[in-house]
C-alpha cells in the first residue's frame, strides 16, 4: 500500500516547496516539488491530484494500491479508475490493477490560465514555442505564456549521467534562461527529488505531469512537445518501451475542467517539425539537441540524426557555429553507415529520414541501399523467403525423385539380365560342372 499524506507548502532557502510524506509499505520518504517563492501561489496543496499520477506507474508496476489523504479531483479520479488503468492493464499483463482509495471532490480552485510548455532548445519545444506564439500564431488559442523546465528525471539517462547531472541540468537551465529572454517569455524554473522516488521504467510523461500539476493554479493550458508523431502511437510493452509512445492517451486522461493537457506536434513527424523551425531566429542560435554534451557533439544519435533532417532541408550552412558541419561532410559514410544499422532495429526516426530522402531525392544510392534494408523487415519479405526455400527444397526432392526412378529402373534392368542368364541353356548345362568345381 502506498499512502500519500496531504500536501503542504514550506520555504527553504528562498524556495517554496510543496510537499508531501509518501508511505511505501510502511517506510516514509518525503517527495517534494520546489520553485521560487513568487510562484508560491499556484502551488496546489489542496488535493492528491500530482502526487497521485506521479505514483501510479510505480504502483502498477509494484502490486500497490494508493490511499490519498487529501482528496482528489473527480474527474481525474474518473479518468484514472474507468479509462487509463484498466486500458494499461489489458495491453500488459505485467502490471497491477491499482485501486484508488480516497475521497474526491468537483470543486473548483481556479487558475491564472497560464499556458505553459517546456524548454530545452531541442527540435519538439521549439516547433511547439513557435506555433503557440502570439505574433506568429495562427490558431484562436491557446497562446504560450510561460515556459517550464523541471528536474523530474530529465538529466539522468547513461550519456548524461557520465558528463555529470548537476553540470548537463546547469547548463541546460542557462540555456533556456537565454531563449526565454530572446523570445521575451518568463522561464518558470523548479527541480524536485520525484526521479530519486518514483521515476523509473521510461515513465517520464507521468513525471512531467506530476510538476505541472504540482503548479495547477497557474496553469489553464500546458503543452507537451511530442516525442514522437501520433502515427507511433503504441501500447504494445508499453512499461519496456516508456509513455512517450502512449503520452496522447496519458495526457487526455490526466486533462480536467481546469488544467487541459495537449500533446503538441503529434501531427508531424520529426523532420517536419524540423522544416517548421529551422529558418526561426533563435533556433538560428540556441538549437540543441544533444544527449551527451553540453554542446552539440555531432556523434550521439540525436545529432545524427538532427545534421542528417538539415542535410535533408538545404539548411546545413544555417547551422554551422552549432553542428559540427564540416566534419559531417567529410564523414558521410560514417552516417549513412549509423542509418544502415539504426533502420533494421527500427529506429522511427531513422525511418524518418529514409522517408524524407526518399521523398526529396537525396542521396539516391544510399536509399537503394535502404530500401532493401527496410524489404527485409517486412512479414512479406519473410513469407516470400520461406516461399523462395520452399520452392528450392521442392526442386531439390523432384532431383533426388527422378535419381530414384532411374536407380529402380536400372535395378530392374539388372535383375531381368540374371533371370535371363539363369533361365538360358548354357548356364543349365553348365550346373552340374559348377556343383563338380
């Protein structure tokens, strides 16, 4: 059983936190969200609501049920019990049916009707900050008021791990500091103890909803960028493969009357959202992508695949102080070998690329080349070797039938030869000399 305690707000060193003691099995730990004290208003302490779906996949994972002291909005409550749990455990029989026990409330608290997306400087969050601008948006609503960066779990995959956590998440804030003041928008900045807790097995989506609804009274609107496009959609070993591929179902789920969550992008595959962005200014200057570095390497995949999308779009110049450009064009091979190998473990984004050189008609041999890459992953090409060994092991059993006809055939022409012989005059005479000798 897990126990979630109620929420409160305390300060620490000029920072708000809101809090709460989480008991697991009987040992308590202390999760807590924090941000700087002017935001310390939006703080929700009122309900369960980021507590609760920042424990639900652990829960589900680890046989627990969850008790919320303090209530929990209803139609989240609904969307959690009726729609999203039983949905995640009919596609996997691994996980837990969780039961929810608390008491739950439709009360209203109100926002600020902030809308809100994050802000690394990779592809996603700025195809989703410059179509959610106000002077360059061409929708009704929602337009982007704020942007957010959190410490949920974001810093800590192997590459990063190994360049230091502290050092890649320092330099990933000062970044979005930067882009933040050119693009003229307030960076609400946090960090929380939620990876150290809960956060494991790719669950990254319901750690980035945790500290958006840790913030619920600010936000009316908040916009995730789209790891992957809608077409990708799979819950197919979905606690191995991790809620990016399923975050259009997670986020609808955790959307209420109050705080509606989108999943920005889903329409486009990454090298559209690509095109969308690259002759903005600002990601002129602060593009970044990279797993590794604190700049863009140009060896880990998401720079490979970022110099290999500008490639594609006649935009390598562009970008020329942020990639390493030069080394790309002398080493093309070395890419276009990484692709060879990315596109049989079926890499999306590497099919992505394949598409769109395809498509724009780059480098023509090297998608021949592809081509039969991709032929190969099909079930139809598998039917069609077995089809090919079929028809070769048939060929093969016709031979040795006609050998066998042959054999037989030649046996009996023997065999007539020795009835002819012990049947004939001569070998009759000749008897009683054999018996003799």
């Amino acid at each position: 059983m897990i126990i979630i305690q109620q929420p409160k707000i305390i300060q620490l060193n000029g920072k708000s936190r809101l809090v709460a003691d989480i008991d697991i099995d009987g040992e308590c730990k202390t999760l807590w969200f924090e941000t700087d004290e002017e935001y310390e208003k939006y703080l929700c302490y009122e309900r369960s609501d980021a507590f609760l779906v920042g424990a639900l996949p652990f829960a589900m994972r680890n046989n627990h049920d969850i008790k919320c002291i303090a209530p929990v909005t209803e139609e989240l409550l609904y969307n959690l019990e009726q729609h999203l749990i039983p949905t995640l455990c009919q596609t996997d029989s691994s996980v837990y049916r969780t039961s929810i026990i608390t008491e739950y409330t439709s009360e209203l608290l109100g926002n600020h009707g902030g809308v809100g997306t994050a802000m690394s400087g990779g592809v996603d969050s700025f195809y989703t900050t410059i179509t959610h601008l106000k002077d360059l948006n061409t929708h009704t609503h929602p337009v982007l008021t704020h942007f957010f960066i959190s410490n949920v779990g974001n810093f800590h995959n192997k590459s990063r791990k190994k360049y230091g956590v502290q050092r890649s998440k320092k330099e990933t804030y000062e970044l979005a500091e930067k882009i933040a003041e050119d693009i003229g928008l307030p960076l609400i900045e946090t960090d929380s103890n939620f990876k150290d807790i809960f956060l494991g097995g790719k669950q990254i989506v319901y750690a980035i909803a945790f500290a958006v609804m840790a913030m619920r009274k600010l936000w009316k609107v908040y916009l995730l960028p789209a790891s992957y496009d809608y077409g990708k959609f799979s819950l197919n070993q979905h606690t191995q493969k991790g809620s990016e591929y399923y975050a259009l179902l997670l986020l609808n789920c955790f959307s209420t009357q109050e705080l509606r969550f989108y999943c920005d992008g889903g329409p486009l595959d990454r090298i559209e959202r690509t095109a969308a962005i690259v002759d903005f200014p600002t990601v002129k200057k602060y593009l970044y992508v990279c797993w590794v570095k604190g700049k863009n390497c140009g060896h880990c995949g998401k720079c490979r695949r970022t110099i290999m999308a500008l490639d594609i779009l006649e935009k390598l110049d562009d970008y020329k102080e942020l990639f390493p450009i030069e080394y790309y064009k002398r080493h093309l091979k070395d890419y276009f070998a990484w692709l060879e190998r990315r596109i049989p473990e079926d890499d999306k984004f590497a099919l992505d690329i394949y598409k769109h050189m395809r498509k724009n008609g780059k480098y023509p041999e090297i998608v021949k080349k592809l081509e039969v890459l991709i032929e190969k992953m099909s079930p139809l090409y598998e039917l069609q070797q077995e089809r090919i060994k079929l028809k070769t092991t048939e060929s093969k059993l016709n031979e040795l039938r006609i050998k066998l006809k042959l054999t037989i055939k030649r046996m009996d022409s023997q065999k007539v030869k020795i009835n002819s012989l012990y049947n004939s005059r001569s070998w009759r005479i000749t008897k009683p000399l054999r018996i003799l000798k």
